[in-house]
C-alpha cells in the first residue's frame, strides 16, 4: 500500500479532512470529507477521489461536543474503513503562527505550548485546530505531525504594512498585523505563475471571498500586504464577523452599552457582518435571492468594501496588473464578481459578461486595463505539499 498524507483543516463547528496517496510525481485525492454540525447533531461524510459518497453517518445530539470527540470518530473510521497504518504524516492548517512560526513546523510538546497561547488572538479558530492535534498524539504518538500557518505567508513584509499606530512596545509584545488565509493565497500564486508566468511576477491582487474573507496584494508572488491583520476580524465584512470597525465602537459598547467583553466578541465574530446587515442570513446565495431591501443593502455593502480594498492595497503595489478572485463567493458568485468590478470600472477594469457567467478561467474583456480570473483555492493540498517537505520527501507540484 502507497504511503499517504492525511490533512487535518479543523474549526469550532466542523473538520474537514483529506487524504492523499504519494504516488511517484503526484499527490492522488483519495479520500476527502469531514464531520459539520459539531456541538448540535453532527454529520459525518465521506468521499472518494472523484466525489462519490461513501458514507453518511448522523450522529445524535450530545455525541460530538468539541472538535477533539470529531477527530476521535475520524480515527475510528480510519481504523475501520481504511489502511490507517499507510499515513506516515498528519498535516494541520492551524490559523495563527502569532511572531515565532514563518513557516511550517513539526508539532512537539514545545511548539503546541506555544500555539496555544494565540489562542485569545484567533479565538474562533485556534482552539479548534489544535485539538485534533492533541487527539492524534494520543493515539498516535509516533506519528509526525505538521503545523501549517494561515499567518505564516504574510510573514516578511514591510514596517509600514505590518505595524499598528500604537506604542512601539505593543509591536515588540506581537501587537501587530499578522495577516490570514495565507495557505489560500500561496496555493494561488503558485496557480497564477502556472496560468499566467509574467502576470504572476506583477501587481495582483486576490481577493479570498467566503465566509471569512480577506484581500491580499502580491508582487513578485509575495505577499506585501492584506486586509485581515491582529486577528481575523479585519478588513472586509463577512459572512457574520464585521470587518473594519472604528475602535471607538468597542468602548462605547463597553462603556455605555454595558456589554461585557466576551458579549462584544461574540456580537463581532457571530452576529455582524452580511447577517448583521440583513437581520436575514450570513449566505450570499439567499441574500441575492431576497427582495428584502436589506439584503440588497448587505450585498451592495460587501461589494463597495471589497472594492475599496483592492483599490487600496493597489497603492501599496503602485498599479494593478490583475485581480483574482478564489474561495467559495469568489469562485461562484458571478454577480458578486460582476459588482465588484463594476466599482473597479475607474481603475479600467472590464469584464466579460460572457467569460462571467460561464465560469472560464480568465474574465477580462478586451481592452481591461488589468488582467481578471478565477483560481479555485486548494488549501489542503497546499497543506500535503509542505508536510512532505518538512518529512524530506519530494513534494509534488510545489509550484502548482
């Protein structure tokens, strides 16, 4: 049996897994799924390489209270369903790297010390991560396991894109811009240098569109500055988290709403951003769907704030030769892109209107000052590729 690489992308409410089988100059989809619905009444699903479902499996409530009882049930249905003994490492997509980890790391007792004091600086997503990673040592000690940083390729830049206009000790103690979704923008660059090499050398800007979103600008294929910084909270508004807010904001809720810290965190993790706007839901599809006039108000709202990202991490590149759109909005959502770049008309972007809605992969009109496509993201596999190379073995495709 071929040796594999599982990949381990953890959250609070779900855990998505793929394996993949090592196999000469390539790394083959084997298996892919996860468990949703962890701390309600879970789902467990699993595919084949090509989709096809293998199973399905509902758990009662009460069964799966935490990202760790997941991870325990996965092992299970490794144990019993598949050669478990054929994964020689486990890599991890683990959100926060906070100052000390630039690059992927092999997971000891140390390094999971450390990880877990970020975790008031990703509190929606750190702790999640992690606990696969302690269920695993359990069960499978002598198994390697490999931290990858969503923080860690954002990781270099400048003073000027990095620092927060607060005393210079807060920057020393890692108050400072960090930046996310950087698995999603390296597997991205590394797609547009295939797509498009020269493009790829140039001023991009990609914009990661889900649930959580961020825009990144790149030069060269390097990050130089993004739009998430101290925590996933910034930039553009999400599916239910606010994006850029006035910190004047925070201490009037605290100091003459009466609402404690923890009720301010949880209104601005999970109850603004597009649900927010719209008193109707956090999913773009239902929002677009509405002929609430709130729900118009909440797209129309996303798109000018995208929009105004771009245009603003331009400046730092000093022009724009190509916009990107990835994640789950960004790959499907032809009106979102079509909005966007409407905005982005000034700047001499145009779209095809044709190229749009059928889904190709580049979108530009003839006479666009700037190139426009869709790059899906693969986060896993970004994640495979650096656990083989921190394993010194080949890693498949890395520019890919």
């Amino acid at each position: 049996m071929n040796d594999s690489i599982l990949v381990v992308n953890a959250g609070s409410s779900s855990i998505k897994f793929k394996l993949y089988r090592i196999d000469g100059a390539d790394l083959a989809l084997l298996l892919g799924g996860g468990m949703s619905g962890i701390g309600g009444t879970p789902l467990l699903t699993v595919q084949d390489g090509r989709g096809a479902v293998l199973e399905e499996r509902r758990f009662t409530p009460g069964d799966v209270p935490d990202a760790s009882a997941a991870q325990h049930h996965l092992e299970d249905w490794f144990a019993h369903h598949r050669g478990a003994e054929s994964i020689v490492a486990v890599g991890h997509r683990v959100v926060h790297g906070g100052p000390d980890f630039a690059e992927p790391v092999l997971v000891d007792d140390a390094v999971l010390r450390r990880l877990e004091s970020f975790i008031p600086l990703a509190p929606l997503h750190q702790l999640g991560n992690l606990d696969p990673i302690r269920v695993l040592r359990q069960r499978r000690p002598d198994l390697p396991q490999v931290a990858c940083f969503d923080t860690a390729f954002h990781r270099g830049h400048s003073e000027l894109s990095d620092r927060f206009a607060l005393p210079r000790f807060l920057h020393d103690e890692g108050v400072r811009r960090y930046g996310f979704h950087g698995l999603s923008y390296e597997y991205v660059a590394g797609r547009l240098r295939d797509l498009a090499p020269e493009t790829a050398q140039g001023r991009v800007v990609v914009a990661h569109l889900g649930s959580g979103a961020s825009l990144c600008a790149l030069k060269g294929g390097r990050s130089q500055e993004t739009t998430m910084s101290f925590t996933a909270l910034d930039g553009v508004p999400m599916g239910t988290r606010c994006g850029a807010l006035d910190p004047g904001v925070v201490l009037h809720l605290i100091a003459h709403k009466g609402m404690s810290p923890a009720e301010v965190g949880h209104m601005l993790y999970h109850a603004s951003g597009l649900l927010g706007l719209s008193g109707l839901s956090n999913d773009v599809r239902t929002l677009l769907a509405s002929d609430r006039p709130e729900a118009a108000m909440a797209v129309a709202f996303f798109c000018r704030r995208v929009a105004q990202a771009a245009a603003s991490l331009a400046v730092t590149l000093g022009g724009l030769d190509a916009f990107v759109f990835t994640a789950g909005i960004g790959e499907n959502a032809p009106e979102i892109r079509q909005r966007i770049v409407a905005e982005l008309g000034w700047a001499g972007l145009i779209l095809s209107n044709d190229a749009n809605r059928s889904g190709v992969a580049r979108l530009d009109a003839a006479g666009s000052r700037a190139q426009i496509w869709i790059i899906p993201t693969d986060e896993e596999r970004m994640i495979a590729r650096h656990t083989l190379r921190l394993l010194g073995r080949a890693a498949p495709g890395a520019t890919a």
